[in-house]
C-alpha cells in the first residue's frame, strides 16, 4: 500500500521541484560580453515568460487524458474495478504535471529566444 501512495506524491514533488530555476525564472548562460542593459532586458524577457500560463484548458484535458488511461490500464490489467478510482487520481496527477513541467520548459524557451532577440549569445 506505501507504493500506492508513492505515486501520487511523486508527481507533485516532480512539479515542485521542477520550478525553482526554470520557467520564468530561468537566467540563460551568455557567451561572451554583455551589455550594460543586462539586467533589465533579463527581468523584462523574465516578466514576458512570466505572462504565459501555467494551467489552462490543456493541463485540464491532460488530466483528463491521464485519469482515463491510467483507469482504464487498472482495469485490464486487474480485470476488477477495485483501484479504478486511485488509479484515475494517480493519472490525472501525472497528465496535469507533466502538462505543468512542458509549460515551464515552454517558459525557458521564450526567455532565451527574447535574450538572443535583444542581441546576446544565448548558449543554455
């Protein structure tokens, strides 16, 4: 019983831990000289990342996504409808993190692409 839980705490770390550099925070390695602007077109390519969500319609459909397939998997593998529930909670928990985890990566992605726009070698 300890594994089933497990599973539904993992996500929810995953998701956590995901977040304390990356996403709208993120801070790109430049390569090379920087101007003397740096850091306000860094906090500016930041607030821009920052204005994309986190959730929305997607992380929804997602979880949606992972509840029915992680229902549906218990069900034919243990041909009973015992765990059905625990396994659409478990499901619904990864399909919305993982959702989460791909927007915050989004995030990164938009604070480099505006970096490099702004003129600076953006190498991670």
């Amino acid at each position: 019983m300890p594994n089933r839980k497990l599973f539904l705490i993992v996500p929810a770390i995953l998701v956590a831990g995901a977040c304390t550099n990356t996403g709208a925070n993120y801070q790109p390695i430049i390569d090379g000289p920087v101007s003397p602007n740096y850091n306000v077109d860094l906090q500016q390519c930041q607030q821009l990342a920052a204005s994309q969500a986190s959730v929305d319609g997607s992380t929804a459909g997602n979880a949606a996504i992972g509840a029915a397939g992680a229902a549906a998997v218990t069900g034919i593998v243990q041909d009973s409808s015992d765990n059905l529930g625990r396994a659409a909670v478990a499901g619904a928990l990864v399909g919305a993190g993982a959702d989460v985890i791909n927007k915050n990566q989004n995030k990164e992605v938009i604070v480099r692409n505006c970096m490099r726009g702004r003129g600076y070698n953006v190498v991670g």
